[in-house]
C-alpha cells in the first residue's frame, strides 16, 4: 500500500523549486530580450538630444561634445547598453532632458494622473456593467440578454461602430 502523503512531502518542494527557478529564468529572458529591444530601438533614432544644439550658432560644438560626454553618449553603443542595464537595476532611471529633473518623478506623476483618470472610468464601467446585467433579466421582452451579450463588442470598440452604425 503506498502512502501518499509522505510521496506528496518529498516530492512537492523539489517541483515547487524546479517551477520557481524556470520562471525565474524566464524573467530573466524576457528581462533581457525587452531592455535590449528598447534600448536598441531607442538609440537607433537619428541623432541625440543634443544634435539640435548644433544648429543653434549661440552654442559652441565643444560645449555640445562636453555635453555628450556628460552623459556618455560619445562611448561605444554596447557600454552605453551595460551602464543603461545596471542603472536600471538600481532604479536609477536618470535625468531626463527634457523636463529638466529626475525621471522617477515625471514617472509618478503620469502614473498618478493615469490612476486618476483611469481608476474612475474603471468603477464607472464595472458598476454600469453590473446593473445593466442585473437589470436585463427584469424585462426579457425589451432587452434580451443574448443581444446585450452579442452587442457588447459593438460597444466596446467605439461610438458610430456596430450593426446600426
């Protein structure tokens, strides 16, 4: 007679472990192949930054080229890619240019004004959906439940779309 617990004890942490380190692995690649595929697709654009203060005759090319060195943008595109990689791993997502201060910041920012914006419509929706569904039953000869359920991609993807449009 086998016992399956005991075969369930030994067995289960080894699997467990086993299916932890291959997702592990797998976000590890997928790390990899995305931080890769944005920082490539990123420095293939024409140009930098600072490429524009060329055409400005105000600023000299040496304090454009001690520009690019500041933010070694002159060095080799794979160190470039090595120092990108472990800043991010740092958290250290840089200065940005543009808005003239850290990119942590402007990040929080646009994300606090998407759940802002997002966050409601998202209640908004659920709630609308949930009464909708919970009201249809109460006059199956006006609003069948099928038709709510076929039309619902209609709706979904937009005003003017579907079968009366």
């Amino acid at each position: 007679m086998i016992r399956y617990g005991n075969l369930v004890r030994k067995w289960m942490p080894s699997r467990m472990l086993s299916w932890i380190l291959k997702r592990a692995a797998q976000w590890v690649l997928v790390f990899f192949l995305v931080t890769s595929a944005t920082f490539l697709l990123s420095s293939m654009i024409p140009g930098d930054f600072f490429a524009t203060h060329l055409l400005d005759p105000s600023i000299r090319p040496e304090t454009v080229a001690q520009l690019r060195h500041r933010y070694s943008l002159d060095q080799p595109i794979f160190t470039q890619y090595l120092r990108w990689v472990a800043d991010l791993l740092h958290l250290n997502l840089g200065y940005s240019l543009f808005y003239q201060r850290p990119v942590a910041p402007v990040i929080l920012d646009a994300i606090v004004k998407t759940l802002w914006i997002g966050l409601p419509a998202f209640l908004i929706g659920s709630l609308g959906g949930i009464v909708l569904l919970d009201w249809t039953p109460g006059f199956p000869d006006r609003i069948p439940r099928r038709d709510c359920a076929w039309d619902s991609p209609w709706y979904l993807s937009g005003p003017g779309s579907g079968p009366s449009a």
